[in-house]
C-alpha cells in the first residue's frame, strides 16, 4: 500500500488547478495528466514554446506573462521550481490564502495514483531509458502515462496521459525530488559524480538512491556498476540486474557495431532471448536497452513485443538528435553536460566514422565546470576540434573565477567564443565535408545549433 502525503488530500478536493510555467518541459506533461483527469485548468508563462502549443490545443486558457489576477477563481497553484519566490502570481496566492505546490510534490501526488510506477534514475541516461520504455509500453498497447524529460518523436511530446495503471516517469536525483515521488519498480541506471554542490559526498548520492529504491517493490539495477551495488544494501524487495558480466540476470553478448548503433543478442540467466539492433549510437545505449527489456519482462510483455519496439526507437529529443545534413556536414544536438556524458556522446560519434568531430560545448553551472574541471578536458579532448562557450551559471554565483579559458588551455585544438551567435558562426566555419558538429550541453546551446542549421540552409 502506498503511503499517501498531505499533498495527495489537497489534490483530492481541488477542481480548478493554475499552474505557473506550464509551458515548462517538466510542466506540461503534467498538465496534460490533469486535464485527462478531469481537472479545469489554466496556466501563464512567459515565452511560446511547443508544449505550451500542445496544452493550448487541449482547451486550456494560457496567459503570458506572469500577473497576479491569473490566479483569480484557482483552488491550487502548482509552480515550476523555476519560479521564484517574488513571482506576482505566488505573491498574490499566499494573499488570497490559496494553497501552493511545487511541480515535483504534485508529479508524487500522481505516482500514487498508479500501481504500476516505473521510475527510471541514475545519473546519466534517463530520459533515453525512459523514452524508450514509454515507446516499448505505446507500441505493444499497455497505454501508459509518461513523464519524460525529453521530447519522444513517437508522441511527439515530453509525456502522454494513458488510461492504464502503468506509468513511466524519470526520476531525477537533483535536490532528492526523486524522493517526492512513490515508484512500484525502480530502474537504477548508474551513479556518478554529478549535483555534489547539493550532495557533498558520494555517500552521500548513495544514500539517497537507495531511499528512493527502498519505495519500490523491485529493482531493476545495473550489477556492473559498484555503487548501484551498494545502494541495494537493505533493500527488502525482488532485484533484478542487468550488465555485460555474465552474473547479472540479463546480459548481452556478440555486441557489435550496426549501422546506426550496437547489435547484440539479450540472454537472461545465461540463456539467449532474442537479438536486438539498437538505432541510437553509442555502446552505453547497450545497457539502457538491456535495462527496458529487464523491465518490460517483468511485467509480462512477450519478447517479440519488446524487441520490435526497443528497435523502432531512434533517440530522444536532445539526446543525439540529429537536425540535419548540409553540404556533407551532420548536425547533431545533444544534452549531454556532464564529463561522462560528453565522452559517452563524443565516442559514440567517434564511432560513426566521420572525419572530424567537433564539439561546441557550453558549460553549465560553476560549480560542477570547477569540481570537474580535469574530467572535463579529458572528455573534450575526444573531439578533433572544440569549441567553448562561456559557462551558463544557471542558479549559481561564480565564487572562484572559473571560466571556459581554464578549460581551453588543457585542450589542443580549442576556441573560446563570446555567445551561441558567434559558436555557431565558429563551427560552420571549421566544418568540412565528412564532419559532425555536436552542440552540448544542459543549458540552451541548442539555440546555437538552430543558428548553424540556418547559416547552413542557405
């Protein structure tokens, strides 16, 4: 039984819901859940935006710009952890005396509605997991609910509104807002360095992703990796792992280089399953797929079932995204901000067989460009050619004076540029037939790709 939270009441009794921001990638799922429910709803931000497109075409009343009448006639404000605590819409809710509720409490009020609650975490590669899982549930007709924190060009959306009991939902460790939420299986990626401005310690990390399995009944988890290992110490319930040694439950082997990613065959127990030829680059996507099939089977789905839509599944939004081919050159965007990520990213393609890679890169936070500095340089340096952005502070204050420079100088072939305009003119400049240019990173570097994919058009 599901331990239901004050929150879970206030939902229960509210009908007309306002919620700020809802154009927001984590927002917008969320309201097309809402409104499947039956709940009446209204919204403002501040910038258009296709998701803020796809909750207009719902029949929801969008505002834009943030103005304290907007929340005149809601029961519930529900906030992205974007806005601030001076936004004139809180301001004028606390006044009315109407109740609150940040985006990450409301997403746990949802999970507990469902007792099929898959929540895919780790460090790296959970929106890829979780939209491929979602992709795997829509084309075998199980008709999830997802929250995703990337777009899936199957649903052509950051999540879907499903009418079963299953739902998909990432389950992002930052700040401990996975532990809102109350998975009935959790999937367990990886654990790396990452959000040590909020952790201190790995002990720390550990600790926290093995409270938010202790919420879960099973655990899918990656047994190569030691500190997954370690964060299923005391955990009470089924564990099923997944990885390349042979002792985990499902594992793959024959792994080889296809056209667009790895070929494999999936065993579980040392027995052959089914083949497998993924269409998303990179041999870390191996994993990924092997932890979806670990997932699906467990819920019953035939292995015909799951194959066909692990295979069908080309990539999430910003998650190696190609945007184009121009004059011989790929154009190619990508999340990845973390120095595993960028290796992971720049290998995979490394090993497409381009002549040149090259990388434009805009750090994000201070802090992790700081922590992480060396790790840094040597996942760039990958690359052929680098290009460097000035580091996106995001919510951060830079107290030690890092800068992308300190970057630059551990790299051979590297330019420091002053904006996304001049990345993107940089990049365009250095690429020749038989190049892939990969713009990274957590912040808005894409806009520098969308700039090139322009320069390039003409």
């Amino acid at each position: 039984m599901k331990k239901y939270l004050p929150q879970d009441d206030i939902i229960l009794n509210v009908k007309k819901i306002h919620m700020i921001g809802i154009g927001g990638s984590g927002m917008c799922p969320l309201a097309e859940i809402l409104h499947s429910q039956g709940y009446v709803l209204t919204g403002s931000d501040v910038n258009e935006s296709d998701p803020l497109k796809r909750v207009r075409a719902m029949g929801v009343e969008v505002f834009m710009g943030h103005k304290a009448e907007n929340v005149h006639g809601a029961e519930l404000i529900v906030y992205s952890a974007a806005i601030n605590s001076e936004n004139p819409e809180l301001k004028e809710a606390a006044k009315l005396g109407i109740p609150t509720m940040e985006r990450s409490k409301l997403l746990g009020a949802i999970t507990r509605r469902y007792d099929r609650v898959i929540g895919v975490c780790g460090t790296h590669g959970k929106t890829t997991t979780t939209s491929c899982l979602t992709q795997v549930l829509v084309m075998n007709e199980q008709d999830p609910t997802a929250v995703i924190g990337g777009r899936l060009p199957l649903i052509n959306a950051n999540g879907i509104a499903g009418k079963s009991e299953f739902m998909v939902c990432e389950s992002c460790e930052f700040v401990d807002t996975f532990l809102q939420l109350s998975p009935d299986m959790a999937v367990l990626l990886n654990i790396d360095n990452d959000h040590l401005d909020y952790f201190k310690t790995m002990d720390n990390l550990v600790a926290s992703f093995a409270k938010f399995i202790k919420m879960s009944k099973v655990a899918v988890i990656n047994g190569d990796d030691e500190l997954c290992k370690k964060a299923i110490e005391g955990f009470g319930g089924e564990v099923i792992t997944f990885g390349l040694d042979p002792t985990n439950d499902y594992t793959a082997t024959d792994i080889e280089r296809a056209s667009l990613g790895f070929k494999f065959t999936v065993n579980f127990k040392g027995e052959p399953l089914f083949d497998l030829e993924l269409s998303v680059p990179g041999k870390h996507n191996v994993l990924n797929a092997l932890s979806v099939v670990a997932a699906c089977r467990y819920y019953g789905l035939d292995n015909g079932g799951i194959k066909k839509g692990i295979e069908a599944f080309g990539g999430a939004g910003r998650r190696f995204e190609k945007l184009g081919f121009f004059n011989g050159i790929t154009l190619v965007d990508d999340y990845a901000h973390h120095p595993t990520e960028i290796a992971a990213t720049l290998n995979a393609a490394k090993q497409l067989n381009f002549k040149n890679v090259i990388a434009v890169f805009q750090p994000f936070t201070f802090s992790r460009t700081e922590l992480l500095k060396n790790e840094f340089i040597e996942a760039l340096s990958i690359a052929d050619k680098v290009i460097l952005t000035p580091i996106m502070g995001s919510r951060e204050v830079n107290t030690t004076g890092i800068s992308s420079e300190h970057l630059a100088q551990g790299l051979k072939d590297c330019t420091v540029v002053a904006g996304l305009p001049e990345a993107a003119e940089k990049a365009v400049e250095l690429a020749g037939d038989g190049d892939i240019i990969i713009t990274m990173g957590g912040g808005d570097i894409y806009k520098s790709a969308y700039i090139m994919r322009d320069i390039m058009s003409k």
